[in-house]
C-alpha cells in the first residue's frame, strides 16, 4: 500500500468526526426536550436560520404528532436558508437567501413582525433561532431600500469583521433585530431556543439578536464601520446617526415576559468530535470553540502545532471550532473554511503522514447561496498528487482568495448538502507519523 493508499484511508475518519459534530447539534436530537408544555392560548413558532425549517419539523413532530396540543392552536412561520426547507403542516416554511438577503426574507420578515403584533396575553410566542437568521430575517429601518441593505450586508461580509461586530452594525439598521421582534410580541409570553452558532454563545449575537437586550449602540455600529472603511451611502449614515434606530437596553419592558435558552452549543459539538478523534487513537489537541481570527493566519499557527508533532513522532489530531473570517482582496470564490485549508496546502508542502478537513457545520462554506455550496475541503496525499500533476501553486490561488477553484481542480471540496444545523465550523488535522 502506497503513502497515497494510506493517507487516502483517512477520509472516512475525517468524515466521521466531522459528522459527529453535526449530529450533536441537529433539531431532531436536541429540541424536544426543552420544549414546553401548551399555554392558555395559541402557540405562535417563529423561527428563522439555516435550522428554521428542521426546528418547525421537530417542534411540530412534538406538539401534534406528541398530542400536545390541539392543530387549529399551533401556527407560525419559519424563514430559512434556499434548499434548508422541511415539510411542515402547521407552520408555514420558507427559503429565503442567505448569505445575502433577498425579497422572500424581507417579506417574510415583515409578516414575523405582523404575527408577533397580533399575539395575545395568554399565547405563547415561540422563536426558534439559529445562524443565518440576521439575513434570513431582513427588515430595513426606516428610510433605508432593501437594496441598500443588500449592498451594506455585501459590505460588511467582505470586510474581515468578526460575527459580532457585523451583527453590531445589522441590529442598528433594522425592525426586528435587537430586541424589537420581543417589543412587537408583548404582552405574549417569548421563548427563545436558539442553536448557538457565535463565539462565546451571545445571545444578543446569534441572529442579531432579535429577543434579547442589546448593549451595543449606534456609536458602536459607527465606529465599525468607520474601522473596516466600509462604504456607507447616504441613507445608511444617517440611519446610524438616528436615535430612533437605537437597539433595545436592558430593563426594557419588552422583555418582561421574555425568556432565552441556547440548546446547542458549538462546545458540544466540538466534544463529540473530540470523542471520535480519541476512539481512534489519537492524542487531541482541542483548541477550543470559540477561535476567531482570519483563516490563513489561523491556519499557520495551527500547522506549528502539527508539524511539531509530526517531527516528535506523535499521533495527534488537532481539533477546533469557532468561525474564521476572510479579508478578500481578490476575486476569487471561497469561504474561511476552503481558505484555511488552502493555506496549510502550502505550509505542509507534501508532508506525508498529514491530513486536513475544515467545514462549517451548515453545509456551506462562502459560496453563492445555494444548497450545493461546498461545506468546506480536505487535504492529504491525494491533494498533494493532483497539485503536482496539475502543477496548481496553492500560494498564487490563496492571494487571489480563490480555494474554491483551486479545490474543484484537485478534487477536494466537502459537500455535504444541506445539514439543517449551524454551529460554526470544525476544523481537523490529523498527524500520522
């Protein structure tokens, strides 16, 4: 068996840790037993995110098919990504885009807003979140197009900026982002169930935070926007200059009758793969689930670790979460995950014994919105065969921020399809000396 056999091998077991990742965190496992029991009134499910319509699915499996609760009091609306979409019967479904908004999100968040208007004192409001509900749920503040929305939102995903302080930015250009979706539903009771797809588990962060108080301010949003140089129209600078558009503090009454628990966590995530790893063999180094930082310079302080290892001798997999971001100076197509991986292409020049799988646990890596994004990529022998037969310079590729094209060429772009969950990325090195 040739070094080319064994390092090939390893893909399934790449694979399965990965999946193994995506599992722990899947509606179908972990919704139901933090659902609640049917209040007075009508249970009202309003969900939105790359797990909206799994949720819906799992929440109605249990209320209806359970016998909870008479149909005709279950109804709601759950808003997610093109392709993430799940057969419902009383919650009504719909695809929206993702990562950048389209008119379906912006309708159907304007009809979120309306049925939490009309909730009562005795219904229960129920919101489902999960990543991508910040542009599954797009509602432009006063005087601003949805164009310009679209044209900010491309902005702010192509200027290196952390989660947070995009999402920063969208609370304070938006109706229903933070806090306001919570305003518009009082008196109703609001329970959130959120699958945390943020560093650190931030309820104001994850879907920009739509129920929660928020601490961050107009001048915050400013001074982000203002550091990333990031091109603000008119319209759009004077919306982040009007006190009217400050985001929902703490101690307001909207979130008297609010309450929040996260379900998911990408810690949780990153200890089942973890446990996959070990079962094998290997000796882990786990990282952590909150990495951020851009993905090449990422990429390089982890491949010290591996190739320390690799020169000790050790079977060791280095593990970690968290979500990457990518400064693009090119023209290229990817995501943080392809790109980290592209960059250790290099960094581990032909080194045999090593091999690489970055995803982001939703199914999509960057891409154009569709469900058959790539999820991420893979690297081993096999990829260092194609490059040399191709004569592919992984360097030439990575300035031009394009891992896609570079990985569609050798072969080893991760497509998993649609995983109806979303709790950031998990990224694998495994060193077989």
């Amino acid at each position: 068996m040739t070094s080319d056999d064994l390092m090939t091998d390893k893909r399934p077991l790449l694979r399965a840790i990965f999946d193994a990742a995506v599992a722990a965190a899947h509606p179908d496992r972990i919704l139901a037993g933090h659902l609640p029991p049917p209040p007075r009134g009508r249970i009202l499910c309003l969900a939105a995110g790359k797990a909206a319509g799994a949720l819906a699915h799992a929440a109605e499996r249990h209320y209806l098919d359970g016998g909870h609760i008479d149909p005709a009091r279950l109804s709601g609306l759950a808003t997610t990504r093109h392709g993430y979409g799940m057969p419902t019967k009383r919650i009504e479904v719909v695809e929206a885009g993702h990562p950048v908004p389209d008119e379906a999100g912006m309708k159907a968040a304007a009809r979120t807003l309306e049925l939490a208007e009309a909730a009562g004192e005795d219904d229960l409001v129920l919101v489902l979140l999960s990543g991508g509900g910040s542009a599954n749920w797009v509602a432009p503040a006063d005087g601003i197009s949805f164009a310009q929305k679209q044209a900010m939102n491309k902005s702010l995903l192509r200027s290196g900026a952390p989660i947070g302080e995009m999402n920063t930015v969208r609370k304070h250009l938006s109706r229903i982002k933070g806090g306001r979706l919570a305003r518009a539903a009082a008196p109703a009771q609001v329970l959130t169930l959120a699958i945390s797809d943020v560093p650190f588990d931030d309820p104001a962060t994850i879907a920009s935070g739509p129920t929660v108080p928020d601490t961050t301010t107009l001048a915050d949003a400013r001074e982000i926007v203002a550091r990333y140089q990031i091109k603000a129209d008119d319209a759009v600078a004077a919306a982040l200059n009007d006190p009217r558009n400050e985001s929902c503090k703490p101690g307001d009454a909207a979130f008297a009758r609010a309450d929040f628990k996260i379900i998911a966590r990408p810690q949780e995530s990153l200890d089942a793969a973890v446990a996959v790893a070990r079962n094998a063999g290997y000796e882990v180094v786990a990282l952590g689930a909150d990495l951020e930082g851009e993905a090449r310079d990422v990429a390089a302080a982890h491949a010290q670790i591996a190739l320390k290892a690799h020169a000790e001798g050790r079977k060791l997999a280095v593990l970690s979460g968290g979500e990457l971001t990518v400064t693009v100076r090119g023209n290229g197509r990817g995501g943080p995950n392809q790109e980290y991986v592209l960059a250790l292409a290099s960094l581990f020049a032909d080194t045999a014994g090593i091999c690489v799988l970055a995803g982001d646990t939703d199914g999509a890596d960057g891409g154009a919105g569709h469900p058959t994004d790539p999820a991420g990529a893979i690297l081993d022998q096999r990829t260092f065969a194609k490059m040399r037969e191709l004569k592919l310079d992984p360097k030439a590729y990575l300035a031009n921020n394009d891992a896609t094209a570079f990985f569609e060429a050798t072969g080893d772009l991760l497509m998993t399809g649609p995983t109806l969950t979303n709790v950031n990325d998990i990224r694998i090195i495994l060193v077989d000396p």
